[in-house]
C-alpha cells in the first residue's frame, strides 16, 4: 500500500487531500500543529503526527513514507512567515525525504508565481527550484484560484452591502478549481507519469470570470438585488505610500505594505496562464480539470449544505 505524508494537512486543500487519499485507499500521515485537528481519527490507515515548531523532532517519525504531498503555506503572507514556512519547512521535509528513500514529492503551488511580485511568491519558487534540482521525482501544481478565495462576500451581499470590485470589475479573470477537484489532481500525480517532473498549471472546469461575473452569479442564487461598489486601483497605492513610508522604522507597516501590494496583485493580476509572447493570460492556454462548478458551490452555500468560515477560509492567495 502507498503511503503518503501530507504536509499543511489541516489547511483547506490539504483537509480535502487527507480525505480523498483515505477514500481511495492510501495508507495516509497527515501533519497537524494542533491538537485536535478535523479528521476522520477511526479511519485505520490515518495516523496524525504532531507539528511543533520550537524543535524538528518529529521528523523522526516520519518512516516508510513512498510519497511526500505537501499543501504547505504561510497562514499571513506575511515575508518572515512565508520564508519560515514556504521555503524553510518545505526543504527540511524535501531533506528528511530523500533520507528516508521517498520516491516522489508533491508540491501544491500556485499559478501566480508564474509573474512573481510578492515575498511569498519569491519563496514559493525558490522551493520549486530546490525540489527541481533534487533529484528526486516531483510534480509541482500550480493552481489557479479556490472557490474560497472567491466567497469572501457573500455575507456582505446576503446583508445587502454591495459588491467590491476594482475598476470596471473586468481587470482579472480566474478559471476556479475546486478543493476536491484539485485534491483528485494532485493524488492523480501518484500513478500518471504524465505528471511526473512536469510543473502543471491547472484551473477548474472551463469557466473564466471575471470579479463583475462573479458579483452577478452570487445576486443571482442569492437572490439580492444587485449593488456595486467600485474602488480604483490607485487607492491601494496611496495606502501602500503610506505604509512604504513607515515600514522602515515599523514591523507592523513593513507587513501590512506586503498585504497591500499582495491585494494589488489580486486586484490587477489575473489567475490563467500567463503567456509570455503574447504578454497577456490566456484562458485555453490554462489546463482545466474537474467537474465542480463556481455556480453549484456558491448553490450548496446557500442550501446550507456546505459551511463557510469566511475569516480563515476567504485569504486570497
Ligand atoms: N487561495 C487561493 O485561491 C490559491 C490559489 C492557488 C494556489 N494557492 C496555494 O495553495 C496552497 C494551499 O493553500 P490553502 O488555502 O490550502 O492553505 P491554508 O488553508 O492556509 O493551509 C496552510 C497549511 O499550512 C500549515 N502551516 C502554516 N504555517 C505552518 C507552520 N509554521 N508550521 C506547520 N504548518 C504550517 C497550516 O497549518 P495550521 O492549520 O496549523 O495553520 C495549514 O495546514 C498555498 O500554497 C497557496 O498559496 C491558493
């Protein structure tokens, strides 16, 4: 039987990763700082390990893993983290697996470092960089954007608050993959060689939207009448001076410039396949997977089937 470590296991992907591997049989060690994480304890071929970050001794538990799956990252984006967790951790786990034997190492990214700007995005790539030059077998993914990221209204517009966007609402486009969509991709690496030492961009499904498209689908299902709230890009710089000019006497305005510029990333960068030679995203350039729509998620929101910690699930990247 394989057996696979997944690190971030309680992260919104790597939850999903957990459950899709168990249902198809993996002998699965899922990864947890806390002590109680939300898994499926009575599944026999699960075992937890606890995560501390004051020492690296339960490295030593991991044994006889085949495959490494690591849905890893940052929590705040914030440049000290992303450092520590994107780039740091990742290698001690990418060291601890050519230790042990593991034959394969699976890396969950994200298709905007395909245009790097932000510190997590440098990270992010220095760990692809690494794991590429290791010479052991990889599969990096770099997906597009997660339904989550794009929910983070719909308790404003239920309340009847407008919708948010940037410019006309047309500035960005994303193909949206689903956390069970992607979770499948990514356990698909295991067995089709097609994905072996291959970085594989990915969206969901065939739908490209832009923030207005996606303001309409929600007023639609949630059936509220529609409000925009429009804001230019520029805001975003004038608050970034702002912190630019505290950040070198200030660690809070240091970290609060990089989430400014990473919601400017957001708001002017669109989550397709960058195409170099014709500078601009193409969207039949952009692999798609899946079967899980934008519509039928935010349908399965409403019908209450699905709950939504818009706090910890909404962060954008
Ligand atoms: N949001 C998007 O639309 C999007 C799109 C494309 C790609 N991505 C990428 O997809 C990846 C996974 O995203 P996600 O939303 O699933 O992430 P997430 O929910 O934030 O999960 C991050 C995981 O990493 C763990 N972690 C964070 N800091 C840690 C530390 N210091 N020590 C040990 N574990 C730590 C977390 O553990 P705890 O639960 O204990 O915090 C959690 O398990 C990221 O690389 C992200 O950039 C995101």
């Amino acid at each position: 039987m394989t057996k696979i470590f997944v690190a971030g296991a309680t992260g919104y992907i790597g939850i999903n990763v957990v459950k899709s591997a168990l249902e198809q049989k993996f002998e699965v060690v899922a990864a947890s700082r806390k002590e109680s994480a939300d898994f499926d304890l009575k599944d026999q071929n699960l075992t937890v390990i606890k995560i501390t970050e004051s020492d690296d001794s339960w490295l030593a538990k991991l044994q006889d893993i085949d495959v490494v799956i690591s849905c890893l990252a940052s929590r705040s984006g914030e440049p000290k983290d992303a450092h520590n967790v994107d780039f740091k951790l990742n290698k001690l786990i990418l060291e601890k697996a050519k230790d042990i034997g593991c034959s394969h190492f699976i890396l969950l990214s994200a298709i905007c470092v395909q245009k790097p700007k932000l510190a997590f995005q440098f990270e992010k790539l220095a760990f692809e960089e690494t794991l590429i030059n290791s010479k052991l077998n990889f599969s990096i993914i770099r997906p597009t954007a997660y339904f989550k990221s794009l929910s983070g209204q719909i308790e404003n517009i239920k309340k009847g608050k407008p919708y948010v966007y940037f410019g006309d609402g047309k500035l960005t486009q994303c193909n949206p993959i689903s956390e069970k969509d992607l979770s499948l991709f990514i356990l698909s690496c295991i067995q089709d060689r097609n994905k072996w030492k291959q970085i594989l961009p990915i969206g969901g499904p065939n739908q490209s939207l832009t923030p207005k498209n996606v303001g309409e689908m929600l007023f639609k299902i949630f059936e509220v009448t529609p409000k925009y709230r429009s804001f230019p890009v520029k805001i975003l710089d004038v608050i970034g001076l702002f912190f630019l000019i505290s950040s070198p006497f200030s660690k809070w305005a240091k970290n609060k410039l990089e989430l400014i510029r990473i919601a400017k990333y957001y708001a002017t960068e669109s989550m397709l396949v960058w195409d170099e030679g014709k500078m601009n995203y193409d969207h039949f350039k952009t692999p798609s997977t899946g079967n899980d729509t934008l519509e039928q998620y935010f349908y399965s929101i409403k019908n209450q089937k699905l709950e939504l910690n818009i706090d910890r699930d909404s962060k954008l990247y």
